[in-house]
C-alpha cells in the first residue's frame, strides 16, 4: 500500500499536502496525529471514496483513483462514524455484508460468530442499528470489518467508544490476522498514541495533512527520547550510593524503592546491574520510560 505526494483541499483547508506512506505487508502501521491532521481523509482516499487532488495511491498494485472497485475488492474499511443501515438487525446485517462481500456460504456463519464473540455484540444481535448506543455502533462496525475482511484493514479511529476488555480481546485478534496469512497488512489511524503505541509496528506522524517521519516505536524513542529508566531496587538506600559513583547517571527521583535515571545511553542499562549486583543490590525490574506521545510532542517542536 503506498501513497505518493497526496493533496487533497477542501474549500480553504489543505486536508492533505505532499503526504507520503508506504505500508509493509504482514504489518500493522499506525498514523498517528491530532484531530483535523488528516487521517480520516487519507482513509477516505484509500478506499476510493475519496479523490486525490493530485498525487498516487495504490494498493497491491492497483490504482485506486483509477479502479476504486478493485481497489475496494481488497481492502475492508473500519470508518470512525459508521454508516451502516438503521433498520437493519445486527445479524442481517452481517450476514448481508458477507454476502455482497464475496464470502463463501459455508464460511458466513463461522465469520459472524467470531466477529460476534471478539467485539462483545452477541447480546445485541437482533438490534436494530439505528436503535444501538453509539459504543454498540462502533462495535458493530467492527464486527462487519472483521467477518467481511480481506487482505487489508484500513481502520479509522476504530476503539472509539470500546471498552477495555472488548478492545485488548480486539488488539489481540488483529495482531495474530495480519500474521496469519501472506499478503495482510493494516493501516491504523489514531489520535491516541499512548494507549496504541503496543500495538503497532511501524508509526508515521501526520501533521496539518503532511507526514512527517516514518519508523519504528524504538526507532523513535532512541532518536528524540534521553534514555530513562525507572529501577526497581530492593535496598534502595545501598542503590542510590552505588548509583551516585557512576558516571553519566543522573537520579531524576525516587519513590519508595523505585529510582528514575537519565542515562548517557541504553547500553549503560547492563552495566549498571551488574554493578548493583556485585554490591548484592537486586534488581526486581527495571523499564525504559516516555511514550511515542512524547515523541510526538517533540516533533512538533520543529520547524515545519
């Protein structure tokens, strides 16, 4: 799936401008940005609901500008404001999905079922759409994308309104689909990134409809994140001590027996426990600290 100098204006408002993104099969890829950044559009465009004002968009080799159908053929859509049919009962509706999806019959029971277990919608079955909450709405969203999927996912905001446990059941299931088989990848739009950043192997930024910078999540922690790591000591008093003889360590605070330290660099990490260690200082876990929102709040900081 790869976009090539997007534009995109609506009225006065450059939705898109000059954005770029190529996503790897067998991958989840997250696009991350604020509201309004752009991300709805770009799904907009993949898709083929939408047309580029200028720039390429393919997916799989086919031009989606030029062959919106095909295009369609292979990639299912997660949309943030769902759209589905108001009279129709949950049930129906999928299995009507599957149907003008292409699903073969004897799948079609076993497609809904699943999609009906994983997004918590068993209850609400034979409700009618346009009667369900705005929670059960984007489940039911879920649900339709799940039992009609193809190849690829292109999911636009699609946790809004979930809860917890319907949302890492949901997690899980779509970290093992895109493994499964050769060809899969998705593309995952968000606002959120601290509560996404497991999720995703690869991060692009978009920022007022231009994407800024591509990567991994470790990628981007290393190069605009200090290495900090919060240890967990069980003689805290002794670690301090031992700590403060080290070089290019600095204690940013304590709690309790847990110590925050800015390092030099990641690879400082081994060497210190084996410091601590030697001095029978254990150490009951230790994790590295900052978020890809964090990132985020740095690359905005910039110069565009």
């Amino acid at each position: 799936m790869k976009t090539t100098d997007l534009f995109k204006r609506y009225d006065k408002v450059l939705a898109l401008n000059q954005a770029n993104l190529m996503v790897e099969e067998g991958t989840i890829h997250g696009l991350f940005g604020a509201n309004g950044a752009g991300k709805s559009t770009m799904i907009r465009i993949l898709t083929g609901i939408t047309k580029p004002d200028a720039g390429d968009v393919s997916i799989k080799g086919v031009d989606v500008v030029s062959d919106p159908v095909q295009a369609r053929s292979i990639c299912t859509p997660v949309v943030e404001i769902p759209l589905l049919y108001k009279k129709m009962r949950l049930y129906e509706m999928l299995e009507f999905y599957c149907e003008i999806g292409g699903v073969k019959d004897e799948e079609i029971d076993e497609r809904i079922e699943e999609a009906l277990y994983l997004t918590g919608t068993g209850d609400i079955l034979n409700k009618r759409f346009g009667k369900m909450s705005l929670g059960q709405q984007h489940r039911s969203e879920v649900a339709r994308a799940i039992s009609t999927s193809n190849d690829i996912l292109l999911m636009d905001e699609p946790f809004i309104g979930i809860d917890i446990d319907t949302k890492r059941r949901l997690k899980i299931h779509f970290r093992k689909w895109v493994k499964e088989e050769p060809g899969r990848a998705i593309l995952f739009t968000s606002h959120n990134l601290m509560e996404n950043e497991g999720f995703v192997d690869i991060i692009t930024f978009l920022m007022n409809g231009r994407t800024m910078e591509t990567g991994s999540v470790d990628h981007f922690k290393n190069k605009y994140l200090k290495p900090t790591f919060m240890f967990e000591l069980d003689d805290i008093n002794s670690g301090i001590l031992e700590l403060q003889k080290m070089e290019h360590v600095k204690i940013e605070k304590v709690e309790g027996n847990k110590i925050w330290l800015s390092l030099q660099n990641e690879y400082q990490v081994k060497e210190m426990i084996k410091k601590l260690s030697i001095n029978d200082i254990g150490v009951n876990n230790f994790q590295r600290e900052g978020s890809v929102e964090d990132v985020f709040s740095k690359l905005m900081e910039v110069p565009q």
